[in-house]
C-alpha cells in the first residue's frame, strides 16, 4: 500500500520546449485526462506521436490501421502515429490451435458464473502468448518511435493504458448487477473477485492497466539512454486512481468509491513505478480525482464525489470566475432546486455511517455491501432526478474542470520529479484553476 502523497503546491517546473517530443502510449479516443497533458505539450512547442492498439479483423485477428484509419488517427491526435498494433491485455491471444480466454469464457451464463472453472495452465499459456506479442510490438513501435526524436530532444511519454475486460455476453449484465444493483438486483462485489471469472478479470487488467507501463519503460531503454546521453531529459506519467481527498464538513478528506475492481491493478501500476524511480528512471503516477467518462458511466454514484469541487473552488480563493462556475451548475438544476440544497445533500451523504465506513485507506479497495448501493446509488439517482436535462449533468461540466487543472499539474509535475506517486485531490485542482482563471 503506498502511503498517502497529495500534490500540495502547483509546479512551474518545465523542462519541454520547442522541438521536444511528447509521446502518447495509448491511443486517442475521446475526450479524457489525457488531453489536457497534450495541450500542454501544444503549448511547449513539443512534437506530438502517438501508437495504436490497433483494429480485429472480422476472424477477432489483430491487424494495422488502415491508410484511411491511419489518417483519421493522425488528424484526431494532431501528430504522428507509429502504425504498430499495441493491443494491451491477453483475453484475445492464444498459442497457435488454442481456444483464447474470450473463447473460453463463451458459455458463461448469468446464473452459472460463480461456478464456472477455468483451467489456469491453459490461461497461462494465453498470458505469455499475449505478453510475448506486446512486448515484440512494443520493441518494434519503440524503434520507429526513436527514428522520429530528434538529436539533443527531451522526451515525454504518457502511458495512458487501462482496462481489460474480456468481451463475453454474461458480464455486462453481471456488472450491472454489482455496480448498479440495489435490493434484490445488488450483487456482491466479492463474489465476482472470488470467481474464476473474476480472477482472470483481475489478471487481465494487471497486464492492460499496470504491466504496460513496465513494458514502455523497457522497451525504451535504448530511446532513454541516446536521449540522456546527449544530457537530454525523459519522463513518464500514468493515470492512477486511488480516492481522493475532497471537502467534507469542511476538512480536506480522503474518500473513495467502492467498489473499484481495478484498484489492484491500479496499485500494482503504483509500485512499478516506485520501481522505475528508485533505478533512477523518473515515473510518476498521478492519482486523478473521479470524474465521469464513457467507460466510469457504469459505476453509479462514482460522480457524488465531483460536487464538493464547487466549494473548493470558493475555499481556495476563487473569486468571480468560482461564482461563475456555481451559475453554470444552477442553471442545469431545475426551476426550485438550489445548487447549496444539492450541496447539503451531498454532505449529508458523506457524513452518513454507511459512507464513512468506507474511508479506509489501509483496506483499499473494499468489496460493496447491500447498504452501501442503496445510499449510494439511490442518492446519485436523487440528484440526477434535480436536472433539467438528464443529458446536461454538473458532474459533465465539473469533470471538465477536473481535467483541464489536472493537465498543466502533470505535465510540470512530471518535470519536477518529485515523487512516483502523487495524489492529485481537490484543493490542488482548486488552486490550480483559479490560478488559471486570474
């Protein structure tokens, strides 16, 4: 467990100029965290590459872009794409004749899930199938990605991979259950992480959500040593979650949601790169707050904890711009719903017994109970209902927020090298966007 780090100060530090060379491990689908580093990397100057994980093919094979596919990647990065499939994960590979672990997961069913038995040596041999194919890939993306930075350039690369949950028919409808369930719908979270099922989930987000990032920093080893060499600087950065520290009655304090299944794997993403940092290799983690994106949508209530950003923004000395922030939210709530009622309500829910037992740093990530979905998702569910439009939601304009203050802190933080794990909570990202906003 990695001790508790919050980013207390805003960085200035810049070691990237003109010329330099930002390269994005993961590819570019929407809008996320990641965009608001490649701003900062636009606004230094820095040359922009990009990797894809690639397409399948209608037999499920992993193949290239194609040259219109190609382009239309390019166009939406605003840089160069090196044309290497970097599927991450393993849930699609298999050694040659061999049934992958999507095939295999294929007769999971809704009632017979908690039950059914995988046979781990052949998963193993899908493991290394899948980890032999990143790694040649990888390898060979890194040799294309060297010919493109120049001589006497810094590098930057953001890892950006996460995720891995095999495509079968049964788990959607088995995650609805565990993230949205409530009453006789709840399903324990628990009970997922104890199946076969959900010990291959685990396996598989370790390699997509951790591993990837053991697999760039080896893969460009050589990139970092030519670089350094010519006295040049190069650094990493990857997206964690871990909680974060939010304001309730009044005090900065660390909360999280429950249940995060990828917390492991998120944890495991924390100690590589611990282990970069101490062989003098500078990774640093950044610990994002919750925000609501296409793929957090399943986790109902993951948003609750967004609201208490509009206090912040007033408690860290944001001025008319901070009112303006609070005008904006007002007016998404219907005629007669006060933006401070929400505000209390949400109070309300983190002072609740059932919330605060799950402020445990030490036990993270805790496995769901009964009580804790009907708090939590019947108060997210509550609070939706305050909307005008249920298509124009605070927490859309607040996530926004979250991400355009959490680019620039990465992107100097990284530079300052101070620590491989940081939390990024909502005080820093209060102050960072007043700042912004002067």
């Amino acid at each position: 467990m990695t001790e508790l780090t919050p980013l207390r100060h805003i960085p200035q530090a810049n070691v990237f100029r003109k010329g330099d060379v930002f390269v994005l491990f993961g590819e570019l689908f929407g809008r996320g965290y990641v965009n608001g580093l490649i701003d900062e990397a636009r606004k230094a100057g820095m040359s922009i590459v990009g990797i894809t994980v690639g397409r399948r093919d209608e037999t499920g094979a992993l193949r290239a872009l194609t040259a219109e596919e190609h382009a239309e990647a390019e166009e939406k990065l605003g840089g160069k794409i090196v044309n290497v499939p970097l599927m991450a994960g393993f849930d699609m590979d298999a050694p040659e004749g061999e049934q992958n672990p999507t095939e295999l997961l294929a007769n999971v069913k809704l009632k017979t899930w908690q039950d059914d038995k995988l046979d781990w040596e052949k998963i193993e041999r899908c493991r290394e199938a899948g980890v032999r194919r990143f790694a040649t890939s990888a390898a060979q993306a890194m040799a294309e990605i060297d010919k493109l930075i120049p001589d006497g350039a810094n590098v930057f690369f953001a890892h950006t991979m996460a995720g891995g949950i095999p495509k079968i028919k049964a788990f959607l409808a088995i995650a609805n259950r565990i993230y949205k369930g409530r009453g006789e719908r709840f399903e324990s979270s628990r009970a997922l992480l104890d199946s076969d099922l959900g010990k291959l989930i685990l396996m598989n987000f370790d390699e997509v959500t951790a591993n990837t990032l053991k697999y760039l920093i080896d893969a460009s080893g050589a990139i970092r040593e030519r670089v350094t060499k010519a006295g040049g600087e190069v650094r990493y950065t990857a997206y964690g979650y871990h909680g974060t520290e939010i304001l309730i009655g009044g005090e900065y304090t660390w909360q999280t949601y429950t249940n995060y299944t990828q917390g492991y794997a998120k944890m495991r993403l924390e100690s590589i790169a611990q282990a970069a940092w101490n062989q003098g290799v500078w990774a640093t983690v950044f610990n994002c707050p919750e925000i609501r994106t296409n793929s957090s949508d399943i986790f109902v209530g993951v948003e609750l904890s967004l609201f208490p950003l509009l206090t912040a923004l007033k408690k860290e000395g944001g001025g008319a711009w901070a009112d303006q922030q609070w005008q904006i939210c007002q007016d998404l709530l219907n005629e007669g719903v006060s933006l401070q009622s929400l505000l209390d309500t949400i109070e309300r829910y983190n002072n609740d017994a059932t919330s605060a037992e799950f402020r445990n740093f030490e036990a993270w990530p805790m496995d769901n109970t009964p009580a804790l979905a009907d708090v939590m998702i019947g108060t997210s569910e509550d609070i939706t209902d305050l909307h005008k439009d249920k298509k124009a939601l605070i927490t859309d304009h607040l996530s926004s927020l979250v991400l355009e203050g959490a680019g620039p802190l990465m992107f100097h933080g990284a530079s300052e090298k101070i620590a491989p794990v940081l939390w990024l909570s909502h005080d820093i990202i209060a102050r960072q966007l007043n700042e912004l906003h002067k």
